[in-house]
C-alpha cells in the first residue's frame, strides 16, 4: 500500500500537478434563502472536471476553518441574523463570495417582503460570481482567482 502510495505521490510530482503559489482556501456555503439552482452548480464544482480540492480550494463545515463565506441566495430576514453570526465566526482575514444574481441583488426570487436586497446589504462582499445561475467554470475561476491573488492562507 505504502509502495502505491510513493509511487502516486511520484507520478504526481512529474505530471506537475502540485499545487500552485497561492496555498490553500477554506469555504464555507450558507444558503441564505435561494432556489439552490446555485447551490447545484457548485456541487458540479467540486465534481472530477473541475476538480478545486487540486488547487488547494476546500468547502469546509465550519465558518471558524473558513476564510472564505460563500452565500448563494438573497438575505431572508429571517437568515440576517445566522448569516451574521457565520462571519462574525469566521477568523481575520476573512472575505465574503456572494454566488449567484439573487445573492447580487438582481433579479431577486420570492416575496419582496421576506428578503433583503441581496448580500450587499448586510455584509462587505469581496467576491462577485455572477449568473442565474453561474456555470461551474466561472465559479471555479472566480475561487482561482482569489487563491491566486493570494487571498487564502
């Protein structure tokens, strides 16, 4: 087993898949009250095609391993508050994704009386994916890039 293992690790190494420069980048999603058309998409993320786990880019569980809030979705007022307390758990520096039109503010879905005018409205957002919703590739790009601008640890 150790002997497959080395072997990989080697063939690795030589088909120069290491990692890039930019080290790692934790995500966290939170579903801040959209369709989860989003929400599909980025599962197609993390599928083999795209394959970020390659480049270092993780979903993690818990905002306090977070550097990234990924929200898809506009702001419900009823998910203001969860929304809130995920960042405020989140260690420094921390940057905030809003994925999707929805969580941008555009083309809002649902009642206008339940929700907020998309993520801007309640927190700074640092990253911007925009589509109804955004293909796998340009998720992946905008992820990349913030790994690549050195935004990850």
């Amino acid at each position: 087993m150790f002997l497959l293992l080395r072997k990989l690790n080697r063939l690795r190494r030589q088909a120069d898949l290491e990692r890039g420069p930019g080290g790692s980048l934790a995500v966290r999603h939170v579903d801040a009250g959209s369709c989860n058309g989003c929400e599909s998409e980025l599962n197609s993320v993390a599928n083999t095609f795209y394959d970020l786990q390659r480049f270092g880019i993780n979903i993690v569980a818990s905002p306090r391993h977070a550097d990234v809030l990924l929200i898809t979705g506009p702001v419900t007022r009823r998910m203001r508050e969860p929304l809130l307390r995920a960042y405020e758990a989140m260690p420094e520096p921390r940057l905030v994704a809003a994925l999707g039109d929805c969580a941008l503010g555009c083309n809002l879905l649902g009642l206008p009386s339940e929700h907020l005018d998309g993520v801007e409205s309640v927190l700074h957002v640092d990253v911007r994916i925009e589509g109804c919703p955004p293909s796998p590739a340009a998720i992946a790009s905008a992820l990349e890039a913030a790994l690549a601008a050195g935004l990850g640890r």
